[in-house]
C-alpha cells in the first residue's frame, strides 16, 4: 500500500473511485526541456543570412507553414528559437527553414504581415485578418463605432484608434471616459432621463455635465483632447508611392497605396505597374508605415 504522501489521485465516477490520469502538460513540459533538435534544422540556421528578412518553418504534413517571423538578423533569430523550451513543440514538426531576404527592417515587417494573412501558419497569434476592423468617428460632437467595410479609413476624417471589433471600441472609449472623469451619456455608453444626473457623478468619476457642473462644451473639448493620442492619419499622398530600402547587397522599393502594401520590386517601373493595383486600408500596414512615413524617415518615391 502506498504511503500517505505517495497516495493515487482519485475521482469519483458513478459511485467508483478510478484514479486520475497523469497531467498531460507535465509530460509535454519534460518533452521540450530535454528535447533535442535535428541536425537537419542546426545546418538549415547555419546557412542562413545575417541580414534582414523573412523566415518560416515548414511542417512535415504537405509542407505547411507552421510559423512566419521576421528580424534584422535572420540566424541571430533562428538560433534564438533554438534556445527557447516553449518552442520545442513547433521545432518537432518542422521539416525546414525557408527565407526571403529584404533590403530593410520596413520591407521584413510587410512581408511578415502580408504572408501571415495570406498562409495563416499554425503558430502565429497576431497578425491575422480582420474583417470587422473599426474605429470611432466623431459625428455630431458623438462618438460613434464605424466600420472598415462601410468607411474607407485611409481618407476619412476624425477617426480614432483601431479596433478588432465594436465591444473593444465602445471598451477603448469607456476607457478614455473613467480616465478624463468624461460623462457616458453624452458619449452615447449610457441612457439618461432627461434632467437626470448619472451615477458616476455622484461618486466623482463624472465631472458632472450631466448636472450642470460642467458646460457641454467644455465636455465636449476634454473628449477631443482625449482621442487625439488616437488619432488614425490619412494618406497623405494623392495615390501609391514607392518606399525606398538598402543594404550593401539588395535595393528593395516597397509599393504602397492607402496605406496597404501592394509588394517589393527594385525598379521605378516595376513599380509604377504594381501602383495600378487596387488598394484598400490594412491596419497592419498602417502601424507599420504611419510612423516612418509621416516623419520621412524613410526614402519615398513618388510613382
């Protein structure tokens, strides 16, 4: 008989005691602590870049992608995969490394984006399609949840933040409301009587506009300010333009429209046919892009 702290794990099942089975996470864990990685993988990181890039691992099954990424320094990256337990799991199933150089860090993070969107690999997280992309517009000095399929949102003004759905932009400005003690009414999160001050005011997380503390205008100008930390730019080009990248080997220029990226080629004409591609707005290709391209820190084209 079993000592007391050597005792089975039971459960109860229809009146029977029946031991637990073993923690699957347990055994998974010791898996990848002591696994060990294939030769095959060691000399696929071996002879891979040390420049800019995108990388994926294959699975055994149809060759399938299981994992996208990308890095300034493709083996730098790869070997720190290797190093990691949590990724032994992927590294079991991978046949081989694949890779696509790029001139630049820009031309890495929209090849990434582009490919995890059009191949869906297993391991990848974030960086999927979104079809029910929104954001707040103002309308009326209100509020409201608009949505990508309705609006394009590279040309439409007074648009705040990027959302994956209407809860997480309703969530976004309930948020921004508790932080700036804003009134939900007027921002259409609550209904009130007329005449009837919220709750919130009366535990001083509203202002109180809502009683009168407070003028409606004033209101309404805490909320501007407020959402202007997410304000979403428009393009600021009449059509495409191609962003120029180089390192010593590679000259890439990455064509883009509306803020969606259309593709990397390495001559103007190249990518003046590329720039006739219908494009519309790609939230990754916006957080990709608003930041070099509004402060020019990166060569444009014009096409």
């Amino acid at each position: 008989m079993p000592a007391h702290g050597d005792a089975p794990r039971l459960h109860r099942i229809t009146g029977l005691l029946m031991p637990l089975p073993r923690r699957r996470r347990r055994e998974e864990f010791e898996a990848e602590r002591f696994y060990e990685y294939p030769q095959h993988l060691r000399e696929a990181i071996e002879h891979a870049p040390t420049g800019a890039g995108v990388y994926t691992f294959h699975g055994r099954a149809g060759d399938l992608p299981l994992y996208i990424g990308k890095s300034v320094n493709i083996r730098a990256r790869l070997l720190s995969h290797l190093r990691t337990p949590d990724e032994a799991r992927m590294l079991r199933q991978t046949e081989r490394i694949s890779h696509i150089r790029t001139a630049g860090e820009i031309g890495a993070l929209l090849l990434e984006a582009q490919m995890i969107k059009a191949q869906q690999p297993l391991f990848n997280q974030k960086l999927r399609r979104n079809k029910q992309l929104c954001s707040l517009q103002m309308t009326g000095g209100v509020p409201e949840v608009v949505y990508s399929k309705d609006l394009d949102f590279a040309s439409a003004p007074e648009l705040y933040g990027l959302f994956a759905s209407r809860h997480a932009a309703l969530e976004a400005l309930r948020s921004i409301a508790d932080q700036h003690k804003l009134c939900y009414a007027p921002l259409g999160l609550e209904k009130l009587p007329p005449g009837k001050a919220c709750f919130r005011a009366a535990i001083r997380q509203c202002a109180g506009v809502c009683r009168g503390d407070e003028t409606p205008q004033a209101h309404r100008e805490r909320l501007f300010t407020s959402l202007l930390a997410l304000s979403v730019a428009c393009w600021p080009f009449t059509g495409a333009v191609g962003l120029v990248e180089r390192d010593a080997h590679l000259t890439q220029i990455h064509v883009v429209n509306h803020w969606c990226y259309l593709g990397s080629v390495a001559t103007r004409e190249q990518a003046r046919q590329l720039s006739t591609v219908a494009a519309g707005f790609d939230a990754d290709g916006y957080k990709i892009l608003c930041r070099p391209v509004l402060s020019q820190s990166v060569e444009i084209m014009p096409l």
